[in-house]
C-alpha cells in the first residue's frame, strides 16, 4: 500500500512519512543556485579585465548584447516614445545664452558603456537638463561615478551647441513630473562614440564633482587641489608671478594654503618688489580669513 494521502514533514531530520506506506527518507529537492547581484557581477568582471581598461572598474555597467531601443539624430520620438523638442521653442536664444551651468553628482544611474544594433560602442556619463535650480533657471549636468576628463569635455560641448541656436534636428524631451514646469528638459541624446571598454586602455583623468563649498570650481580631477583664488602679475619685462589660495582635495582635514610661482622673477626694482609683497600679504590674509570662516562653520 502506497497511498500518499498526506505529508508531514518533521523538523528534526526532515524526512518525508507517508500515511499507509513505511517510513521512507527522501532528500530535500535542489537548491537552485542563487543568481548574483549585478554589483557582484561587475566585481567579477572587473577582477577579470585588462588593467586600465574601463572594463576593470567596478563602477561601470557594460551591456554586450546590441541595444535595439536606441534612436539616431533625425529621429522623431525618444526611446521612451516621447516627442523630441528644441528648447529654442521655449527660451530666447539670449535667455538660453544667460543660464548658467551647475555640475552636480548623479543621485541615480550609474555610467554605461554599450553597443547600438550595429555593434559600435557608447558611453553615457550623466544627463543634461534644463530646470529651475533654487528659482533660477540653469543647465544642468548629472555627472555619474567614474566620469572622465573627455566626458566633461563632451558635456561642455553639447552645451556649447545649446547655445549656438537651433537645430536642424530636435534632441531633447520636456520632462513631464511634479516637481517641473512646462519649461524643463532633458537632452536625449547624452552618449558619445567609444571604444571596446574590453580591450581598450584608457589614461583620461576621471572627475568629480566638488562638495567644497569656498573652490570655486565645480568639477576637479581626481586629486587635484581646491582653489579659492588666484592672483597673476606681470610687473616688468623679467618679473612675473601667481599666488594661489589651494587645499588638497584628496586629503582629509586640510587647511588652505598659499602657493607662488613664477615665470622670471629677475631684474626687480624696489616698486616691483613692493608691489609682490603687497599682493602676497593681500592673499595671505584671504587665506587666513578661509580658515578661520571654516573654524567657526
């Protein structure tokens, strides 16, 4: 008799017992693999890659496989089936001219070298836009973890094209959210040509964008220094320097510090030397007052 009318299952070995039959053990059923995380993934794949190839940083996302939800300039529709616009439909070409540009870090998505139908490679490395910021209207650029030198050198230059007019093809979209009004966009088409991330060394500089609320720059390479200020002086044929208030970015609980330098500093009379004491005493005491403005923060 081998009737399987119920099934218990015990907790101490679990055995299978079958009412009406003896008691039979069988083994619990397969544990399916666990499937790795992507971030797993781009670990594994990085640990494998060809050092100083984009493949070799985890922060990456690469896709192999063609992409075929990709659109061409010329197109009418956004991947997503959004019509394309030209913002040049909603500003002036002077407002346009007159917005500022703001780098911030990306909060979401990540840097993604891919491959369009026809197997050529991109590289996307953030987003542009066009919102109100704090309400002012500005250009915005969402720079992803692990963006390069080229790629800041590829956001300025769409900018660039923004502001010399309008296009003979619309490449962005009105971005349609609560927080936007009628007169906010998003470029559409943010990836550049690249290379084979696999077998391609790349030597670009990456970027970041800098939290240091007294530089006055928004975008650093990697360990490059803070800049509060500079002062450059040319005084006489032979005597010519520059003084810059600077802090390490790459090293914690830094202070700001001054730094001269200078093409020729020969054949001074005393008004020039006057004239370099007084400009370096003049940073000196704008160092100082950066110091102590960060003391009392």
């Amino acid at each position: 008799m081998t009737g399987i009318a119920s099934v218990e299952q015990t907790t101490d070995n679990r055995t299978l017992l079958l009412q009406g039959a003896e008691n039979e053990t069988a083994p619990p059923p397969p544990l399916l693999p666990k499937k790795p995380s992507a971030k797993q993934r781009r670990k594994a794949r990085a640990k494998n890659a060809i050092k100083g190839t984009p493949a070799a940083d985890p922060r990456i996302k690469i896709t192999d496989s063609p992409s075929l939800g990709c659109v061409y300039l010329g197109a009418e529709k956004s991947p997503h089936g959004a019509e394309l616009v030209d913002p040049h439909d909603a500003f002036s070409d002077e407002e346009i001219e007159g917005m500022p540009v703001v780098y911030v870090a990306a909060t979401y998505g990540r840097l993604h070298i891919w491959r369009d139908r026809k197997g050529s490679w991109f590289r996307t490395a953030g987003r542009i836009s066009i919102r109100l910021r704090d309400g002012e209207r500005v250009i915005q650029v969402a720079l992803f973890d692990g963006a390069d030198e080229h790629d800041l050198l590829w956001f300025n230059s769409a900018i660039e094209l923004l502001r010399r007019g309008r296009r003979k093809n619309p490449e962005w979209v009105r971005i349609a959210s609560d927080w936007a009004d009628e007169r906010t966009f998003a470029l559409v088409f943010t990836s550049r040509s690249y290379v084979d991330p696999y077998t391609t060394k790349s030597d670009a500089a990456k970027v970041f964008v800098c939290t240091e609320k007294q530089c006055r720059e928004q975008v650093h390479e990697v360990e490059d220094s803070h800049t509060l200020d500079t002062l450059t002086r040319s005084v006489g044929k032979n005597f010519d320097y520059e003084i810059d208030i600077v802090k390490y970015s790459h090293l914690p609980n830094q202070k700001w510090h001054v730094d001269v330098s200078g093409g020729e500093m020969a054949e001074a009379t005393p008004e020039m030397i006057a004239t370099f004491v007084n400009d370096l005493n003049w940073m000196s005491i704008e160092c100082a007052n950066a110091n102590a403005k960060e003391c009392t923060a």
